[in-house]
C-alpha cells in the first residue's frame, strides 16, 4: 500500500530525478573544468622551489618595473622635447589668391603665410601687375606684423592659425 500512493506520481518524479542527474552533471563537470586549472596553477607554483626563488623572481620584476619606469620617463621626456620642437615649425601653410587689379583679370596675385604653433613666422605677398610683379615678404610675431598688413595677408595669417596645432600639455604618467 505504501508504494502505492506515489504510482500516480511516478512519471513526474522520473522527469524530476532525471533532471536532478543532469543538474548534478553539469555541477561535476564545472567542478572537474576548475580543478583542472587549479592544478595547472598549482604545478606552475611548484616550479619556484623555495622562499630563495621567490624572492629572486620578487627581485627580478622589481628590476624590471623600474627599468620600464626609467624607459617611460626618458620617452615623456623625448615627447616634450618634440612637441616644443614642432612649435617652432611651420605645420599648416596658407595660400590665398586674388585679383589685386580689375583691369589684369585672373587670379595671378597671391598671398602665403608660413606660420608656426607659436604665431612667427612670414607671409610672402607677389602683386601681379600688367607692367610689372612685386614680391615681398613681412615678418609675423604671435600672428601680427610691425608692418601694415593688408585685408588678404590677414587672412592668409588668420587661416594659417587656424589649422597651425595648438600648444598642449602633455599627460603625465605615474
């Protein structure tokens, strides 16, 4: 009578213990996957022999963390020194053509300003003219001139500073 009670019950417990076996099943073989790795670190371990490898090995990578430190000083330094060194080239020449004559036609005149990251450099104006063409050049210091400067060599100048790159700090690494 007893066993009895449970037969109406008896697929829905087989469902329940065969679902219970696969549960149990994905449980060990989780279980045999990390103890696997847990031996290979184990066995990777085992190769330092004594507290004296394990203080050379200590020693060793804090040798070498100092070595790239002192790499990563002298390569922020390098990069200031570029970046300080590129403020003083010419990074983005501007050109501007123009009709300085109704009666020449054409666009033969020009102006060009070779400006640096700090504002100096030059802007070199040629005015075609039917007779003749004059060309001359006038210095430009943080992107104005001692000399007067025409409406175009202004905007040559302006143009050039807007593409020149700016000065940036550059970020420290600690």
């Amino acid at each position: 009578m007893g066993l009895s009670i449970l037969q109406p019950y008896a697929l829905d417990i087989a469902l329940f213990s065969g679902i219970l076996a696969i549960i149990c099943l994905v449980i060990a073989s989780v279980a045999l996957s990390r103890s696997a790795r847990l031996k290979q670190k184990f066995n990777r371990l085992k190769e330092v022999t004594s507290a004296a490898d394990l203080e050379r090995v200590f020693e060793e990578t804090k040798d070498a963390v100092r070595k790239l430190e002192m790499k990563l000083r002298e390569a922020e330094e390098h990069l200031r020194e570029v970046e300080e060194a590129l403020q003083s080239k010419v990074s983005t020449p501007a050109i501007l053509r123009y009709n300085a004559f109704a009666e020449v036609g054409s666009d033969l005149s020009y102006s060009v300003a070779l400006i640096d990251g700090k504002g100096d450099g030059v802007v070199i104006t040629s005015i075609y003219g039917r007779e003749d063409s004059v060309t001359y050049g006038k210095p430009v210091q943080g992107g104005d001139s001692p000399y007067m400067l025409t409406e175009e060599e202004r905007a040559v100048i302006e143009e050039a500073l807007r593409g020149a790159p700016r000065r940036r700090t550059t970020a420290q690494i600690s």
